[in-house]
C-alpha cells in the first residue's frame, strides 16, 4: 500500500474517527485505526462495538491495500508532523512495516493486519429522516446536558427520538429534570422511536459543521441508527428497552406563572452561584410576588440576594431549585423571554414556549422556609 495525503487532510480524519476509538479494550485491534484504500477511496475507520464512525480523507492511491495503525501513535506522529499543507506518504510492505514520511521526517512502525478488525455493522439505508446539520447539532446541545451520567439506569444515559410525520421530538432526563425538543421536518416520515446513546450524540455534535444548508441523514435498524453527513457515517448502536412515560409526567396545570426576561434571570442565578463549591447541596429560592422576583442564595462562605422585574400571573410563591439545573436550561433557549409555571413549591416547574417546541421540566428542592422569610 502507497498512500499521499495533505497533513491537514490526513489529521481531520484521524481527529474524527480517534472519537470512536476506546480508550481501554480486550481487543487490542480495536485500539487501532483501520485505513482502508483498498478501492477508489481512502477511508479510515475508528470502532468500539458501540459506535464507528468511518470517513473518506482525500488522498492519491499509488499502491491499493488496507492495514491497521496503533490509534495513539499514528495520530501523534501525524500531528507533530511539519506543515499544514505538507504532503504525508504512507506505504507499507508484505511484513505490515509502515514507513510514514513528510518533508525531512521519516517514521518507521509496525502496523497490523486489516483482517481481525471489525467493520461497521451494515445499515440499509432505504428509509431515513433528513434534517440539516445546523438542527441536528442544536437539538443535541438543548437535550443532552440532562442525560444521567450513571449508567445504572441505561434509559437515562440516552436520549429519545421520536419521529412522528413531519415532526422530530428530542427527549432526555436524569431524575431531577426532563428536556424535550421539538422540531418540524421538511418532509413527512414513518413514526419511529428510538433510543440514542449519549456518548453517541456528544462525539457527533463535535463533528457536525453546524452548517445550516449541510444536511445530515438518520437511517434506522432494529438495533443501529446511522447518521451520514459529508464524508462521515457514524453507526451506533441503540438502547434497548422501554423509554419512560414521558407524557404521564407532564401537565398543563399552574398557579402561578411568570415572564422574564431569560439573560436577567440567568445572570443572577451565576452571580449567585460563585457563593457555590462542588460540595455545596445550597439551592437558590426564588420569590415570587406581584411585579418582582427575589432571588437568594446562601452558603459558608455568604449571601447573595437579587431582584428581576417579572410579569406574574396567579399566586406568590417561594420556591427552591438546583441553581446548575436552572442555568442548564436558561442557557441553551434562545428567547429574549421565559415563561415558568409552577403548581407548588413540591411540584415540578415547568419552562416552555407557547407552542411547546421546548420543554424543561425541574424538579424543585427542599429548603428551610424560615431562613428565607423577610
């Protein structure tokens, strides 16, 4: 195999495939990168059994042929290489000797055989949804922080897709809290509902260019979705198993409610949270009256008391939260201002729009009422 890359070229598509690299593995195979040039294109491959993701570098083929590079080493020998533009030759021998060479630089390394990696699981690709990387990537950021870390509860690791029509619904929670997205697609799909890992999602949203006229196709299995989108398709393997009865813990009800402005609120709510360190369980109580919120916050090591100019609607109201809860949510809406229902100070709040294209469900916390009276 004989292989010409650009270094800038070559290195994009290692940095792409490397997040599908594991870190640990008892396939030592799978720790490497697999470049297969074996057709009319250079595709490098990265795999860990839960997620691939395979992407096209361009590149001149001198000699056809396939071989797979020990991940860590192959990157950081192409990275320290001189020059962006630099040209980058890969050729390898009968024995897998590779010789790498750019400029003045020359790498000799082992390389391994091609045939014990394991190759992208097949997808058909006859039915998907389409959607443009700009969504995509939007959707990701306004559900994924309230995915649960501990994989105790694999459901809360993932995040929901439903398709419905002409409709895509994004839905993630943790215990504390529910995020739900909603988006109207161009065109009118089979239902679907499926379960997206997070880890899947998080190393995609990296890739994406963000670009509002790239689109991104989803393709489904029993078991797999794949997301195709420039030179790139990424292959994951779903969650299994019932989601949570998402609409049964939702409600329309509220007896009091509130307009912010949403850059206020949040404002004060991280001003208040510098009084916080890590271990710190302090909440932020929020007190409602006619014309204003008082928002306070105390800790070891102060006090932080606030105002915003609210426009309310029902009863007063005192209320305590997970000031990062608050903030996660403020910070990825877009609207000048936020409405807040909330039932009482045990029950969940809810921040949503008129339409209900998001949702950000919270659950409130327990706080001693008399420390926070007047």
């Amino acid at each position: 195999m004989k292989l010409t890359f650009k270094k800038d070229d070559l290195l994009n598509g290692i940095n792409i495939v490397l997040k599908a690299v594991p870190s640990k593995t008892t396939l030592p195979i799978l720790e490497c990168i697999l470049i297969d040039a074996s057709g009319t294109d250079i595709k490098l491959t990265g795999n860990d059994m839960e997620l691939g993701i395979e992407t096209k570098v361009e590149g001149i083929i001198e000699e056809r042929g396939k071989l797979a590079l020990e991940s860590k080493l192959f990157s950081e020998i192409i990275r320290k290489l001189p020059g962006g533009d630099a040209m980058v030759t890969i050729e390898s021998d009968k024995d897998l000797r590779v010789i790498i060479t750019c400029d003045n630089s020359v790498f000799n390394i082992q390389g391994q055989s091609a045939e014990g990696y394991s190759y992208l699981p097949y997808i058909e690709r006859d039915h998907y949804i389409c959607l443009s990387q700009f969504t995509l990537k939007e959707v990701i950021r306004q559900t994924i922080f309230s995915i649960s870390v501990n994989d105790s509860n694999k459901m809360m690791t993932g995040v929901l897709f439903e398709v419905n029509d002409n409709e895509l619904k994004l839905t993630s929670l943790d215990g504390h809290r529910i995020s739900i997205r909603k988006i109207i697609l161009k065109d009118s799909y089979e239902s679907r509902k499926v379960i997206v890992p997070g880890k899947t999602l998080s190393e995609i949203s990296k890739i994406l260019n963000g670009d509002n006229d790239s689109e991104v196709l989803l393709f489904f299995s029993s078991n797999h979705i794949l997301f195709q989108f420039d030179e790139t398709i990424v292959v994951s393997r779903l969650i299994e198993g019932e989601y949570f009865k998402i609409n049964q813990m939702l409600s329309n009800d509220y007896e009091t409610k509130i307009n912010i402005n949403r850059k206020e609120l949040l404002d004060s709510i991280e001003r208040a949270s510098i009084l916080i360190r890590e271990s710190d369980k302090k909440p932020i109580i929020l007190k409602i009256s006619d014309s204003v919120m008082k928002l306070s916050l105390k800790t070891v090591y102060g006090y932080m008391n606030a105002e915003v100019l609210i426009h309310k609607y029902g009863k007063d109201m005192m209320i305590g939260f997970n000031p990062k809860f608050l903030i996660d949510a403020l910070r990825i809406i877009d609207d000048e201002e936020v409405t807040i229902y909330m039932m009482n100070p045990k029950a969940p709040c809810y921040i949503k729009d008129d339409d209900e294209n998001y949702i950000y469900l919270i659950l409130p916390v327990n706080f001693n009422q008399a420390e926070y009276n007047d």
